[in-house]
C-alpha cells in the first residue's frame, strides 16, 4: 500500500457545533471591569456631592441639580449591573439571567424619570403620567438590593466583592428612615456618606480586584 504525505494544512471540520450558552462567554476583560468600577464610583460620587450639599429633595435649580446627578449614579449603576450581567454574578440559571435584564429595564426607566424631571419645566415635571414613573425608581433600588443578597448566597464573587455590594444596597434602609428621624440636613449627610463607603468604595474594588468577579 502506498503511504502518501501531503503538506496541505488540515481542513476545518464543519460537522462540530461551537459551543454556545454560558460556557462560550468568558467574560468581560479585567480593563473592562476595572472602567466600569470607575464608572460606579464616578457616578456614586457626583451624586453623593449633590445631595451632600442641597439634600435628596431640592426644589428649582437645585432640585434640577439632585435629578440630574442622580441619573449619574444610575449609569454608575448600569455599570455595575452590566458586570454583573457579563459575569452571571448571580447564577448561570435562565431565572438568573431574566432578573438581571429585567432589573435593565427597570433601571432604564428610572434613569428616563431622572433626565425627564431635571429639564423638564416645572408644570411639566409635575404632570400625572411622569409620577408613575417615579415609582421605578425605588423599584430599581430595590431590584439591585435583591440581586446583592443573591450574589452573596450565589458565591459566584469572591473575597471583598461577594459581600460589598450588600453594604452598598442599604443604602435606602440606612437614609430613608434618617429623613424621619433627623430631618432634611444631617439626612442628606448620612445619605451621601453612604454612597461613598457602599457604592464609590464598591467601584473602586472592582477597579483594583477585577479578578474577584471570577470563579
């Protein structure tokens, strides 16, 4: 029998599916993290200033101030979900997934009531149909409180960063009774404070420990 030898390069099986479904996607990059902890901590920032110095509850131009800020620490907090997303931060289940797309879209609308209400004139800004709105926005927060105690039961982040996001999603259990309890100027302190140990010291882990969102 004669043996033959060729040097063509092996031809490409078309008859193997690629791999789909979560074990294709490795994942966001570390760069990629560490821009949107940044992110995180920019709008964190920006709005923990704001209400710092006007409260969470401003009238005129620096209501207009607050809303407008506010909608920064929401796309802060698009990135904090986009990683979580791009990292199956809560689980690799179909269940899991919906609930962090559906936080998306709640955040987005919640986001909408942010520009809307900060250009807006005031006879506008009032209307019926924006107030509805304004309902996604403690809806949101609440979504992304729900999505930190999954992620810590879930273990899927690791070290400082499986725990952390819980400390920044108190931040509504720690303000919101403060407004009660100790009125419109020491509330807007405690509530910016908060943003600045919760979510800017949560971007900025995520900027320097990228690798802890990785199992």
């Amino acid at each position: 029998m004669e043996t033959r030898y060729t040097n063509e390069r092996a031809r490409a099986r078309t008859d193997v599916a690629a791999p789909t479904g979560p074990a294709a996607d490795s994942g966001p990059s570390a760069k990629a993290i560490r821009r949107a902890g940044l992110g995180l901590t920019a709008g964190a920032l920006t709005w923990a200033v704001a209400i710092i110095a006007y409260g969470s509850d401003g009238t005129g131009t620096e209501g207009r101030i607050i809303d407008l800020t506010g909608l920064a620490f929401q796309l802060g907090v698009f990135c904090l979900l986009w990683v979580q997303i791009r990292t199956m931060a809560i689980g690799t289940s179909r269940a899991a997934r919906f609930a962090l797309k559906l936080e998306a879209v709640v955040l987005g609308l919640a986001s909408v009531w942010s520009l809307l209400h900060g250009v807006l004139p005031d006879a506008q800004a009032e209307s019926g149909w924006l107030a509805v709105l304004d309902l996604t926005w403690p809806l949101s927060m609440l979504g992304m409180a729900i999505i930190a105690v999954k992620l810590a039961f879930a273990g899927r982040w690791r070290g400082v960063l499986r725990g952390w996001p819980l400390v920044a999603e108190s931040w509504a259990i720690v303000s919101v009774p403060a407004y009660g309890i100790f009125g419109e100027d020491i509330a807007g302190w405690v509530g910016g404070v908060h943003l600045l140990v919760g979510y800017c010291a949560l971007g900025v882990l995520l900027a320097l420990r990228p690798e802890l969102t990785r199992r």
